[in-house]
C-alpha cells in the first residue's frame, strides 16, 4: 500500500509502499482510511521545525493523525461492529492507563500519538486500538469525520479558556486550528469573534464562508489598534492563540481585559518573552491547552451531525494520496486551507 512516511530527521517525507498492516489482535481494529487531513504540525514534521525531535526514536513513520474510515476487521474483545464508519482518537496510551496528566492516577501510562510517534493514517490501512473509535452519525462523512480531530483540539481549547456567553473573544491566527477555535467559540455562546491574522486572505474568505466576518490584518497595522478599532475601545474577555509565533502572545496581551484568559494552543519553537510586571498587575491568566480527550470529541461530533453543511468551507483542497506531496507544499505556502487526502 503507499503510505506517506517520515523516514529521517530534516525536511521532507517520502512515498513508500508498504505492506499492509497485519490482522488485528486482541482489542485492536484495522481501519480502512477514506480521509485524512493535513494538519499544521503535519507541515512543521515535514519542515522538521525545532519541536519536533520526540519523533526521532519511533522513526520512520506513518504521518498522519486526522483521519476517518472505517472498520475493516476486528480483533477478539473490540466492541465494534465491521464496517461502522469511524473518527479516530490519535492519542495512544500503552500500560495499565488510558491517559497521563498531572494529578491523573493513571499518569504511569506512556503516551504515543498516531502519525507522529506511531503509525498514522497517511495509507490505506492502519491498525489501532479500537478504544480509540468514535463511530460517526450517518450525517458525519469521512472528509467531515478527519475534521473531528482538529475540530476537538480547538473545542478543548476553548472549555480551558471557559469561554462564556456574551463574550468578545479574539483567535490568533486563521488556520484550520484558529478556524475551530472561532467555531467552537461561538458555539459556547461568545457574543463576538475576531480572528487575526498576517497576508492570510485565502483562509479569511474560508472564514468569511464559515460566518466570521471579523478580522484582522496585522500587516496592514498593530493588532491593538485593529482590535480596540473594533471593539469601540473595550479589551476582549479571552484570546485563544493558534499561531506557533511567540510575539503573537505579547501583542495581544494589552487587548485583554484585567483578569482575562489567554490560552495557548500552539507549537512553539522558541520561548515567550513576557512582560511580568504590567501582567501581574493586570491579573492576567496564562492557560495552556493540548491535545482533547474523549468527551470532547463526543461533544464536536454532535455538533457536526446538528448542522455538518456549516463545517465543511474548512476544506479547501481534496486530493488522492499519490499527491499528498502536493497537498503538503499547498498547504506549507499557505495556498490552501485544510487539504483532504483520500487513499
């Protein structure tokens, strides 16, 4: 089967054929993959940006984390029929657990994620836990089902900035991840959504097209200016970051009102500098979200089958495997929004 695979540490990814995976064993599930998404930390692998190194043991691998299919075969003890359409949850845990976090009793399971530091969906075939299956309503397709992933990573964003009705909220960055954060952020009742960006006009028409018609170019002035233009001067209750560009942060700090939230959901490969004297005093809140559980991938998965139609403008580019490459530098030069590859 091709899949795409990341064999070394430097920028690239190469298109092998692989053997397909072999039978499922007990409580696993092969999935045949009929979409799976490009996403930005995809690209960042690909460019291998600093950040990226974790992967260097588990290589090559399979890429991809942001995908749906469905169920081909089942091993003994996984309660799901062959056959059910599926999203798949990327995050692996090994051991005894299902999940390790600060203060969690299961903290001793060791952590994989799919496509990343265990073999992905970037093929035809893929083998995982069946745990990690969430079946999909008859209204979700697949290329709506590998938006779950993203879709849940920006939903859990916006539950760690306890996003609230009535809310001015401000997303840095409009791509696919800041595109869920302004969807999700309406959805917990915020009353207005600005999303900022830089020469980003592609994918502020995919925001024009999903109803957000509040943005801003901070290449055509500074963000405060832009944002308290706006606002009619009033500070924003929460800033949901999604750029992987430390400076982003410190700009929008002076939007946010005293004792605001800002959350930061992105990669970053270099450090924040933080002014700490006027952000102690402003009480500000600094949150950090990664990754989504369980529950929240239910709760999006609702949401799509409710109206899936008013999702689908996130998907600009759709293309077959075999130019998946193309699908990457699409998306790297910012051409494209979020690219479906369908193996």
């Amino acid at each position: 089967m091709l899949a795409l695979c990341k064999t070394r540490a430097g920028f690239g990814l190469e298109a092998l054929d692989l053997p397909a995976p072999a039978s499922p064993g007990p409580g696993e599930a092969l999935i045949e993959v009929e979409a799976v998404g490009i996403c930005g930390s995809d690209v960042h692998a690909y460019e291998w940006t600093d950040g990226y190194g974790h992967m260097v043991p588990y290589l090559p691998v399979i890429m991809g984390h942001e995908f749906a299919g469905r169920v081909a075969a089942v091993g003994d003890g996984a309660r799901i029929a062959e056959g059910t359409r599926v999203a798949v949850h990327p995050a692996v845990f090994l051991g005894d657990g299902k999940a390790a976090w600060p203060g969690d009793p299961r903290i001793g399971a060791e952590r994989r994620v799919l496509g990343l530091t265990a073999q992905g969906g970037f093929a035809r075939f893929v083998k995982v836990p069946a745990s990690n299956l969430l079946p999909l309503p008859a209204a979700v397709d697949a290329e709506l089902g590998a938006l779950v992933e993203p879709l849940s990573v920006a939903a859990e964003a916006v539950l760690v900035g306890d996003v609230g009705l009535g809310d001015t909220v401000l997303v840095l960055g409009p791509g696919t991840i800041g595109q869920g954060l302004a969807l999700m952020a309406r959805a917990a009742g915020a009353g207005r959504v600005i999303v900022a960006g830089r020469a980003d006009a592609p994918r502020f028409e995919v925001l024009r097209s999903l109803g957000v018609t509040d943005t801003i170019d901070v290449a055509e002035g500074p963000l405060a200016d832009q944002v308290l233009a706006l606002t009619g001067g009033r500070p924003v209750d929460v800033v949901l970051e999604a750029t992987g560009h430390p400076p982003s942060i410190t700009d929008a700090l002076p939007v946010l009102k005293r004792g605001g939230v800002l959350v930061v959901a992105g990669i970053h490969a270099a450090p924040l500098s933080l002014p700490l004297t006027t952000f102690v005093r402003n009480r500000h809140q600094l949150r950090a979200s990664h990754g989504s559980e369980h529950a929240t991938w239910e709760r999006v998965i609702a949401l799509l089958a409710r109206d899936p139609e008013a999702f689908r403008p996130m998907i600009t580019h759709r293309l077959p495997l075999e130019r998946g490459l193309e699908g990457f530098e699409l998306a790297r030069q910012r051409a494209a929004s979020k690219v479906i590859l369908t193996p």
